[in-house]
C-alpha cells in the first residue's frame, strides 16, 4: 500500500541564528546525523514508499544530502536504506509564506486518501516510530489523527492547541475543536499540537482558499479548524522524548541527551 509522508524544511531557522546563517536547520547536526535524517528514518520505519521534501530553493546543501542518500546510507535506526524502496521528490518553496502553504505545495505528488506529515523542528526520539502508530489508527478510524503534548498553560498562546470532547479509550481521544495559538484565557486546554499529523487530502480543499491567518502566513491549524467541520479527529498523546531542535533551548538539550546514550 503507498503511504506518502510530507517533510516540511524551507524554514530560515531564525530561531536558530546564526547557527542558519550558512547552514539550513534541516542540515545542522543532532547527534551523529543531521536533523533531517532523523525525519526521514522515521518516514522509512513508518512504511512510507514516497517522501516529498518541501525546501528552500538556494538549500545546495540539502538537495546533494538528497540525492546522495542512497550512497551514503547513513540513517539512525536504519542499518541499510537500500532495503527500502522510496521515491523521494524535492519541492522548492520559492516564498515562505507559512506551513500550510508549504504543506499545499506537495498537493500534485499525492495519490492517497491520506498522508503524513512530520516537522523535523519536533524530533521525537523513538525506535518506534509515532508516525506509524498514527497512521494505523487512522485506517482504522478513517479519520485524521493528530499528535498532542501537555505544555505549561502560560505558553498556549506559541501554539496550536487541541480541545477534547469527552470520547476516548486509552488510545485515543477525539478533538472537539482546534485554536490557533489562543490567548490562555480563551482556552480550558494545554494540549499542543506536535509536528505530526496524519491527514485527510480533503485539507487542500482548505488550504487552496485561506487567506493569512496569524502571522501573515497561511496557518495549518487554520485548514484543520475548517476540516474538522466536517471529518472527524483523534488526538495521540506523545509518550516519547521529544525536543523542539528549533530553538536554541532545543537545540542543545537534544545533542545533550543523544550524546549520554
């Protein structure tokens, strides 16, 4: 069965300057490897058969870490990337002008129902890949699936935020409604939304006709508040290590923890 997975890495890496200054974010070493890699391993381990890499189109570095993958076979957690099969598309963002527009670019290269997503920013350590537990839910719920953290209540408002309804077992939960980066005071919840996401095509119906939303840009979390209208939702809690390697904080806590392994 195909399964794609979209690695959204155009990003300036602002956050992390001047680290970016001549190198992408994508491309800065975590551990023995660099931040993109751990993206893509955890893309092979979830059974994707195609990956689509939405980059900045001056990123030199990034496209010959592409295309030169195979030969270098050097991946965590994968001993031999030759045993899979990918197809591996690199789609260029010539603007930055948010997630959800980069997320729309790879529209063309997508023949399922659904796909996954995964942000690098997120690196979620684990030998069992997320991604993969979220796409089974989802072909058994047929629905789209989110990833949630519990986050401090007083940082709601850097982040997408997921409110429940009262179903759920102990795998899952369903998601009543989604807030783009609310004021605390506008929302009962702390569960954030997680650089993964296993979604319904039905989201470039949305992402085609928004306009921009926080920030100037165009807002995933905005496509996903009109999709749930209509589809239904489910939210994983994240029960692994996870680092935001796009900030400094991140950053360095996540090389601090890979080099005590």
């Amino acid at each position: 069965m195909s399964h794609t997975v979209v690695i959204p890495c155009a990003g300036k890496g602002t956050r992390l300057y001047p680290m970016t200054k001549n190198t992408s974010k994508s491309m800065l070493d975590l551990g023995n490897f660099k931040i993109i890699d751990y993206a893509i391993s955890e893309s092979l381990m979830s059974g994707a058969t195609k990956i689509i890499l939405i980059i900045s189109p001056d990123d030199l570095k990034l496209k010959k870490h592409i295309n030169n993958i195979y030969n270098s076979n050097k991946l965590p957690f994968v001993q031999d990337i030759n045993k899979f099969t990918i197809d591996f598309i690199m789609v260029e963002q010539i603007t930055p002008k948010g997630l959800g527009d980069a997320i729309n670019l790879a529209k063309v290269h997508i023949s399922e129902n659904h796909f996954g997503i995964i942000l690098p920013d997120d690196f979620i350590f684990s030998t069992n890949p997320i991604l993969k537990n979220m796409r089974e839910v989802s072909l058994n719920l047929k629905s789209n699936i989110l990833l949630g953290k519990k986050i401090s209540k007083d940082l709601v408002s850097n982040f997408g935020i997921i409110e429940l309804s009262d179903y759920k077992n102990s795998s899952y939960r369903k998601v009543a409604c989604l807030k783009e980066k609310p004021h605390p005071n506008n929302t009962q919840s702390n569960i954030s939304i997680l650089g993964r996401y296993y979604l319904s095509t039905k989201i470039f119906d949305y992402l085609d006709i928004l306009n921009p939303g926080h920030g100037g840009e165009i807002q995933l979390t905005d496509a996903l508040v009109e999709l749930l209208k209509s589809e239904n939702f489910y939210v994983i809690d994240n029960q692994s290590i996870h680092f935001d390697v796009g900030s400094k904080d991140g950053y360095n806590d996540a090389n601090n923890y890979l080099s005590q392994l």
